[in-house]
C-alpha cells in the first residue's frame, strides 16, 4: 500500500488545522470545520456534526476536534461529495483526496461483498487467494506469520469486537499506520482522556 503518499496527504492538511487550533488545546474549534473545508475545495454540509456522530467519527457532541478527528471528518466530507453531484475532477485532486481514495480502494479491497463492512471472513479470504493458502480439516486457515500479522491488524481496526468494521475504523486504523498517532498522541492525550471520563459520565446517567 502507498503508506508513504496517504502519509503526505494527511499531513498536508496540518497548516489548515494550526491556522484554526486554539491555543493550549492542540484541537480546533468545530466553527472551523466550514471554512476548513472551503479551503481545501471542498463543500461542508450543514448536517456536518449529525454525520460525524452518524459515522462515528465522534462519539459524542462536541466543539473541539483534534487532529485525526479533523482528518476523518474531511475525509467523510470530501467522499460525500465525490458520491453526489459535485464531484472533483481528476485534475483538480488534491493529495488529501488521492489519500483519501487510496484508503477507500484499500477498505473496498476488503469489502468483498460492498455492503460497507469488512469482516474477518473476508479477510482471511482475500488472504488465502494472495497466498494460495488452505485451510485446515477445522476449517481455520493456516495462517503463517503474514496472515497472522494481516488478524493482527484486523483486531487493532475492531474497536468493539463485533467481527466486522467499518470505514470510519478503518479510515483511523489507517491514521496511526502512517505515523499520525506518533505525531499526535502525546498532545491530543488530554482531551482524549477528557472525552473518555465524560464519556463514562454519560452512561452512568443512562
């Protein structure tokens, strides 16, 4: 996988971020997501915080994004877009959207049955077709240290242990492969653990 230019195309959107990033927080304010978008061509829809809570790019309502979170939510606005009647012509792709459609062909690659999850079955599967792999008289696969590697992965994307992910996990999964998460981690820490307790908050009321 071309981990190098989704890299890039990532990270080409940290100017716009630091342009908008409050001080002393390491995130940016949700306001900011419009402008945001316009300046990297894209069309932010109204609805934009009802979609992020609808494909998981957040969990819960808020007005600050950190950098990854910023990310996936242009990620999702730029596929919304290519999906309806403003699509971006090929010459006017930017790097972000070539890293973008490059993690959607992977995900796809996955997706074997396009009903938008990737399940571990379908992994295995495309895995034993790459090496010609058989299963066992169990029926399990008989995993070398790729394939093993390739579950590995697969566990890492699945957050609730559900067997299946969708793009918004994969999409985050993607983020930390490329070096994201090393960039980031230590100063989005505070707030993830600020979310996280009020989180825990939250369902304690339920």
């Amino acid at each position: 996988m071309k981990f190098t230019r989704v890299q890039a195309g990532f990270s080409s959107l940290r100017t716009v971020f630091e342009k908008r990033e409050k001080t002393d927080t390491n995130a940016m304010c949700m306001e900011g997501v419009v402008a945001a978008s316009k300046e990297v061509g894209l069309e932010c829809p109204a609805n934009i915080m009802s979609l992020m809570l609808q494909t998981e790019v957040l969990l819960e309502e808020t007005k600050l994004l950190t950098f990854r979170e910023f990310v996936a939510t242009l990620a999702v606005v730029y596929l919304i877009q290519e999906a309806g009647d403003h699509r971006i012509a090929e010459k006017d792709k930017t790097d972000f959207m070539h890293a973008v459609d490059t993690v959607m062909d992977a995900f796809n690659f996955f997706d074997s049955n396009r009903d938008g999850l990737v399940e571990k079955a379908d992994v295995l599967h495309i895995f034993n077709q790459e090496t010609g792999l058989r299963s066992s008289e169990g029926g399990k696969a008989n995993l070398g240290a790729g394939g093993k590697a390739s579950l590995a992965r697969f566990e890492e994307m699945d957050w609730n242990h559900s067997g299946a992910i969708h793009f918004t996990e994969f999409l985050f999964a993607f983020e930390g492969w490329v070096g994201l998460d090393e960039e980031d981690e230590e100063e989005e820490q505070p707030l993830r653990e600020a979310r996280r307790r009020s989180l825990e908050v939250s369902r304690l009321k339920r």
